[in-house]
C-alpha cells in the first residue's frame, strides 16, 4: 500500500505501542511493517467508523444532531450501509497515515 503524509489535513490519531519494522530499503523506496495491538485496531476503527458515518447521507429513520453526528444508529446496522470493506480501507488508510506520519516526525528530530 502507498501512503502519501504530505496530502494530511485532517487530525490524525495517536496510536501507542506501535512497532514499524522496516522490511525493506531501497534508494527511494522503503517497505515497513506495522504491528499494533487489537486494542488500537480498534480505537481505530471506531474513529474511522465515526467519521465515515458523519460523511455518510441521512440513514431513514434515525435523526441528526448538530455537528452531522447520527445518533442511536446500531453499529452493526452503520457497518452494513457503509461497507465493510470501506470502513477497512479507511483503517487501514488511517492507521498507515498516522504511524508513517509520527515515525517521519521522530527520524526528523533524531536527526
């Protein structure tokens, strides 16, 4: 997967006990490995659902509340309309984009 951290605009998540194994290194490219636990997958993936559903049309039956958040909506049920395999594309997305950004940030400042 590609991830370009220049194009962020949005805030990212602070992921903790992530470990970035770096796979392979070339001259301009560089293969890494993340490996975080269950828990942060998760703290993830409640973000991105959040975050999806905001963006997401009105669902019929359930009402908005200021701020675009649809309230009551069952997650299983929010997980159905929006696609699974959206929700983790975008965890995915967002967990690459996160990790990536801060190990840039610490190389940055050991440097």
């Amino acid at each position: 997967m590609e991830a370009s951290i220049a194009e962020t605009s949005e805030k990212l998540i602070a992921l903790k006990n992530v470990k970035i194994v770096i796979e392979s290194q070339e001259e301009d490219k560089m293969q890494v490995r993340v490996d975080l636990s269950g828990d942060e997958t998760q703290k993830v993936f409640n973000k991105a659902l959040t975050n999806l559903a905001r963006s997401a049309p009105p669902i019929p039956g359930f009402r908005r509340e200021k701020g675009g958040k649809t309230t009551k909506v069952p997650r299983e049920f929010l997980l159905q309309i929006l696609g699974e395999d959206r929700v983790t594309n975008f965890v995915i997305q967002e967990i690459v984009t996160s990790t990536m950004a801060d190990y840039v940030k610490k190389g940055k400042s050991e440097r």
